[in-house]
C-alpha cells in the first residue's frame, strides 16, 4: 500500500513528538517504545529518514528506505539512529537536544527510470545502484544545494563510492521517489499562523 501523503498538522505533531522522544531516550540510555497512535495513515508501511540539524548545519540522519514497518516505528528507530549511528559524526549530547531541530522525509515507493533525464530537481530523490554499491539523496538536498540534475547525480554516485559519472553506464540503476518533508521550525510557523488567524 502506498503512503498517503496528506498528512495533518495533527500527524506531523505526532511523529516529530516521537522522533524527539526516541532521540532524547536513546541519548539518555532509556528504552522508547513509541506508543501506537489512533492515526490510520501513521500505521501505514513506510520508508523514512530523519535528520537533524544543529545551528542549521547537519548533524545525523539515517533512514530506511523500505517500507518494512509502521511508519511511526520507522520514524522512531530512524531518529535514535540518527543521534548515535550516524558515522560521520559523533554521537548527540544532552546538552544539544534542546538546540536540535528535526526534520522527517517520508518517502514514497522506488520506481526505476530509464533514462537520466526523467530526473526531476525539486521533485525526485535519487537512488544509484551498481553492483554491490548503492547510494540515495533525498529530493531537498539538490534544492538545497543548488544542483542541477547532472550535479545531483554526480552527488549520489560519490556518495555510493561509484564514479561520479557511473550514472551513465549500462550497469547502473536509477530510482526515483518523492518524499513528504516537514520539521519542528515548519511546525511552529503552522502553529503561529493558526494562533494569529484566531486573534
């Protein structure tokens, strides 16, 4: 089943308010059993990455890419391994929780094209696979960034220790997906705007 991706105001609480409790847990030592919530669509199947940002510079992000569990589950192991298992950096402190920002990119399933150019900048991430390398970006890293598409290719074939123009060959293979992105700063802006739009 795919992800339906309209998520509420109400949903997105919900699975930033996991995401920040299985970091705090785990960078406390605790076991977090995030609890099942009432939301059909948070129960569906879905890949996820979590990421975390300090002072607007990166400081973890893991995903899972597979829709192999909840998605609330996969928000949860995906945050607390994005505090402690990212291997380019050392694990979050207590004293950065509070200053941590956390964005959740839920993704949609892989679907394989055939040529480079179906890329989308601002629409697709990207999957590279040869052989036994295989290497992903998530859409809002180009965007970020400025790439254009050859850019965010060259990008993804580094980051899966290819070449980086081994997109071009004949034994690599190029997936797109979509992704719902969405973070506490995005949150507190909703939330500000709903409370002026009161007053």
């Amino acid at each position: 089943m795919e992800v339906d991706f309209t998520f509420s105001v109400e949903e997105k609480s919900a699975l930033l308010r996991i995401a920040r409790e299985s970091v705090t847990a785990v960078i406390s030592g605790k076991e977090y059993l995030p609890p099942e919530p009432v939301e059909p669509r948070l129960r569906q199947k879905a890949g996820a990455f979590v990421t975390l940002h300090l002072h607007d510079e990166l400081r973890g992000c893991i995903g899972l890419i597979e829709a192999y569990l909840p998605l609330y589950e996969t928000v949860s192991e995906m945050a607390a391994k994005a505090a402690v298992a990212d291997p380019r950096f050392d694990s979050v402190t207590g004293p950065e929780i509070d200053q941590i920002d956390i964005e959740i990119s839920v993704l949609s399933p892989l679907k394989r094209v055939a040529v480079p150019q179906e890329v989308v900048i601002g629409k697709h991430g990207v999957l590279i696979e040869k052989g036994y390398y295989r290497g992903l970006l998530l859409p809002q890293v180009a965007t970020e960034n400025g790439w254009d598409r050859e850019q965010f290719l060259q990008y993804v074939c580094m980051k899966a220790g290819l070449g980086k123009d081994d997109y071009k060959e004949s034994g690599s293979k190029i997936f797109v997906f979509t992704a719902e992105v969405f973070g506490e700063g995005e949150e507190k802006k909703e939330r500000e705007k709903d409370i002026a739009e009161r007053t």
